[in-house]
C-alpha cells in the first residue's frame, strides 16, 4: 500500500519524490484551511472572554462540574466551543502518521533524493554514509536550519492565554521547536514534510491574525 501510494505521488509530480511530498504536504494544509479559519476565530473569542472565564473560576473554583458547565455554556454563546482550537491538530494526526509510515518505509523512497541527500536517511545515517562535509548533509542541515527559522518566527506569534497554568504558560512557547528534535531523528522526507508544513502554518496565522473573522 505504501510502495503504491508513493508511485502514484511520484507520477504525479514528474517522478520526483520530493516535490510529491511538498505538493502534498500543500494540499493537506488547504484540506485543514476551513479549520485552521475555526481555530482562529476560537482563539478570538478565548481571548475576549479571558476576563469571564477567570471569574467563573474564581467563582467556581470548589465546583469543577458546576465551572466545566458554566464554561460549556459561555462559549455556546459565542457559538463555539472550549475544544475548538483542538481540530486541527487532531485533523492532521492521520496525515503525519501517513507521512511517517512513508519515509520510514524500507522500500518505498528507496532511489529518491533531494539534491543528492537520500529522502529516506536519517542525518545520522548521512554523516555515516556520506561525512560531515558532503553536499546531503548540506541539504539536511539546510532543511533543519530553515525548520528552525520558522519555528522561532512562530514561537513569537504565540500568544499565551493568562488562564492557562504557569507551567504551561512556559510551555506553550518552546512547542513549535518540536518539529527541529522531530527532524532530527526522522527521515529527511518526514524533514522536508514539517518543513513546509509549519511555513504554511506560520504564515497562515499571520494572514488569518490580519483578517477579520
């Protein structure tokens, strides 16, 4: 099923594997883009209802059940809901899991590269194979440089919410640098995935930030 799924990609990209995968890593983001919308708009409305929220806990704060369903209730009336900015992310967990199964397959991105770096090696499996001075490390550590480029754009675009649990609040920041470990240890496939994944992300944030919802 992989070997026929990763032949179909690369058919239709022109025989490149790596432009199979960012072609689609592009069309899952544009999938989600309707839910990314609703993620936004959530966020919003969190943040205008920060003030209500912390006096319902201040209020409630011996009353779980009673505060969960005042909450529940606050954001129906704004007509969404305290899990919405959770979709996305749980909508793209079967397309990181594909994207996974793909570039740890043995077989299936066997004999594909990107400029010269193998789409299915680990960086440690290029520094053994090829050193430290080659162009496929060149390509990985470009890959990983840029990875954590956009992770730094996007860690200071998070804005965190004063309701949220100290350790989170310190949290929440470092969260995009997980894609820099993730690429360090997968395949280069699965690099070049969070690549343009998170760059697709990060400026769609800043669009939909811009724009009234």
């Amino acid at each position: 099923m992989i070997d026929s799924l990763v032949t179909f990609v690369v058919g239709v990209s022109g025989g490149s594997a790596a432009l199979g995968i960012v072609l689609f890593t592009l069309a899952v983001r544009l999938l989600l883009l309707p839910l990314n919308v609703r993620q936004t708009r959530a966020a919003r409305i969190r943040e205008r209802l920060a003030p209500k929220l912390r006096r319902l806990r201040e209020r409630h704060a011996r009353n779980p059940e009673r505060l969960a369903k005042e909450t529940s209730a606050l954001f129906a009336e704004e007509g969404t809901s305290p899990f919405a900015g959770y979709l996305p992310m749980l909508a793209q967990m079967p397309f990181l899991w594909l994207m996974y199964r793909v570039a740890t397959h043995p077989t299936a991105l066997v004999g594909h590269d990107l400029f010269g770096a193998p789409l299915g090696q680990q960086v440690a499996g290029v520094v053994a194979n090829y050193g430290l001075v080659s162009m496929p490390f060149l390509v990985f550590a470009l890959v990983i440089a840029l990875i954590a480029t956009v992770a730094w754009l996007s860690a200071r675009r998070i804005t965190v919410g004063e309701e949220l649990p100290g350790y989170l609040r310190k949290i929440m920041p470092l969260l995009p640098y997980g894609s820099v470990l993730a690429a360090l240890v997968l395949p280069l496939a699965a690099g070049l995935y969070l690549l343009v994944s998170t760059a697709w992300a990060t400026g769609e944030r800043a669009v939909l930030a811009a724009r009234p919802l």
